[in-house]
C-alpha cells in the first residue's frame, strides 16, 4: 500500500513517514498543498495523511483532489476540536486531534485503507497460506513464514487481486516509494524470492500478457 504524507513540518513530517514505513507501507512525504496536487496527479494512492495547517493554505481544500480510492486521514491542530467534525463533514476516513501516539496514526490509516477498498482485515487464504492484514503476518499450516515487509506486499497485492493479470508497474507503484531508484526494478528478485518460499504452496508466473498470476498448489 502507497501513502502520502502532507505536513508543514519538516520534523513532524520526517516521523509520520518514518512510522508509516515501519508498518510496511511505501510512504511519500510533502509539505505544501500546491506539490501534493502535482504528486496526485502522477500516482495513485492507498491513502492520505493530511495535515489541516499547511503553508499555502487549509489542507481540507485537498479533498476533492485525492480521487475517490484514497482513504484520508486529517491531522488537526493541536486542541482543535471542531476541527474534527470538519475534516469528517468534507469526507474524511478519519481524524486525529494531537496529541497523539505516532503509532495511532499508522493503525488508523491502515484501518482506513481497509475500509475504503473494501478488503476484509481479517485473514485471506490461499489454499494453505494464510496472510493475515491486521497481524501483518504470513503462514503456511500456521506456522509463520518470514518475509520482508515489501515481499508482504508484493505477495498480499497479487492473492488479492488473484483473478487478473497484475502488472509490474502496478506492483512497483503499490509496494515502493519515491525512494526507489527509476533506474533499477526490484521487483524481480522479490518475486524469486517470494517463489522460493513458497515454492511448495503458490505459482507465481508471468503471463504472456505482460503480468503476473498467483495460483494455489496442490
């Protein structure tokens, strides 16, 4: 899942993307209204943390701007109550009033994405893995497998859309931020590794329509 931070900031920023990475999402960082519009317009995001003070106005004023599959959370200012029933009113999934655990604001974006894309939080299973959302967690007869949080993704984005053909470039946007290098593709050793785990349980192969398709063995 891809997540955009929009914060005035610089050190709250810093640690709203520091955070959210450790959830395992890829994370974006901006700080003015006027470049989350120019980054909104190049990708699709899972969800949004939009902070109400920015320099170049209220950042309520994003809203109609995010699309209608991004999930939003509005961080109010410190105190601003009111605040709140306004961010909900103009659309928000949710809202913050600080102060508030750094880790509150990744389970309630999490949740939110959840929501708004319909997908259960509860366990997917296919045939005999199980990956769990809420526990961020994978397992093959209960027993856990070990994964890193991108290879999650990876694996999480194709079991749930297992009925078409995914992209690489969608698997790129979804599971990497802006600090990928656009010269280099990560993807291809994920997938290696991901079919080595899993070697007895899933088919990970590439169509000949230009993506790939996960399969339950046995």
């Amino acid at each position: 899942m891809r997540v955009l931070v929009v914060e005035d900031d610089p050190a709250t920023l810093r640690l709203h993307v520091k955070v959210l990475r450790a959830y395992g999402l890829a994370v974006d960082g901006v700080r003015t209204a006027r470049a989350a519009v120019e980054v909104v317009h190049d990708v699709s995001y899972d969800g949004v943390v939009l902070s109400r003070r920015l320099a170049d106005g209220d950042g309520l004023v994003l809203l109609p701007r995010l699309g209608p599959d991004a999930a939003v959370v509005v961080v109010t200012e410190k105190g601003a109550a009111e605040q709140r029933r306004e961010g909900l009113e103009a659309g928000a999934d949710d809202c913050l009033t600080p102060p508030f655990a750094p880790d509150e604001l990744a389970l309630r974006m999490c949740k939110a994405i959840v929501r708004r894309t319909e997908l259960s939080s509860s366990p997917v299973r296919m045939g005999r893995v199980v990956i769990d959302r809420a526990r961020r967690t994978i397992t093959v007869d209960g027993q856990r497998v070990h994964t890193t949080k991108t290879e999650l993704c990876v694996l999480d984005h194709l079991v749930a859309h297992r009925h078409r053909v995914v992209g690489a470039e969608e698997l790129l946007e979804h599971c990497w931020d802006s600090r990928r290098d656009m010269f280099s593709n990560p993807l291809p050793s994920q997938i290696n590794r991901l079919r080595t785990l899993f070697a007895d349980h899933l088919l990970i192969r590439w169509t000949d329509k230009g993506g790939y398709l996960v399969e339950p063995l046995g």
